[in-house]
C-alpha cells in the first residue's frame, strides 16, 4: 500500500478510535471523509481499475458486517466503517480485516465478561452484557492484522 492511502487510512482510524471511544459514535462526516478521499486517492493513484477495486472493497466490507448489524450485534457506525476501510484496501483485504475484527471483538468481550465475573455481582454481569463496547478498536486492529498478514504495510 503506498505511503499516501496508508496515512489517509490510519489517520481516520485513529480519529474513529477515538471518537467511538468516548462517545459511541462513529461520526457520519468522519465516514464521508473516508469516501471521499478514498475514491480520490485510488482514482488518482491507480485509475479506473483502483476506483472498481475500491468500490467492490467498500461493497465488501458492507456485506461482512451488515448481517451481525440486521441482528442487532453492532451499530451502524460499525458497518459503514469497515465499508469505508474496503474502499481503501480492495475486496480481500477487508473480509481478512472484517474476520479478524470479530475475532479481536470477541476477545475484547470475552476478557470484559471475565473480569467483571470476578469483581462483581451476577447483577453488575448481568448489566456488562447488556452494554455495547465502542468497535472501531477491533476494526481499527483487525485491519492492521489484514494488511500485515497480506504483505500490504511496508
């Protein structure tokens, strides 16, 4: 992956970290800019063949997590980011990083669940699983791990 993409890519991550973080919210505007710099850089970088590639990236990643959505197991926010990811990382690399955000997701939850098994009362457990933790962390991870394991960071 060029140094260009990968810089728009990582900074509108980070920014979606944070912002999921405090208010468990990934801003709409956030996404747009992802788009629209997204169909940008691979248009001008690669022509109309980065631009379908894109495109089908950003399909991709919609399709990965738009079940788990329709289930109520994320938020919207969720769905469009990864969507946006695979606009700037192509088709494979999305479903890699979609796959390896749920297995971080779950190990995240998994961990939450067990320390609060041991600190408080099955009330406060069942609260725990009642609440949603801000994903953009386990998209943000998973998508470092797809670009690692693709060879596409150098």
């Amino acid at each position: 992956m060029e140094a260009l993409p990968l810089i728009i890519l990582t900074a509108t991550l980070l920014v979606a970290v944070w912002t999921d973080q405090r208010s468990q919210r990934i801003p709409n505007a956030l996404i747009l800019t992802m788009l629209v710099s997204g169909c940008l850089v691979r248009g001008v970088l690669e022509g109309s063949a980065g631009l379908v590639d894109g495109l089908t990236g950003l399909l991709a990643g919609f399709l990965v997590l738009i079940i788990p959505y329709l289930l109520r197991g994320m938020a919207a926010g969720d769905v469009k980011l990864l969507a946006a990811v695979g606009l700037f990382v192509g088709p494979v690399t999305v479903v890699i990083a979609g796959l390896m955000a749920t297995l971080i997701g779950a190990c995240i939850g998994g961990a939450l669940i067990t320390m609060q098994r041991y600190r408080e009362s099955s009330a406060a457990m069942e609260q725990l699983l009642a609440q949603r933790f801000p994903f953009a962390v386990s998209i943000a991870l998973g998508t470092a791990t797809a670009l690692i394991l693709r060879g596409q960071l150098s």
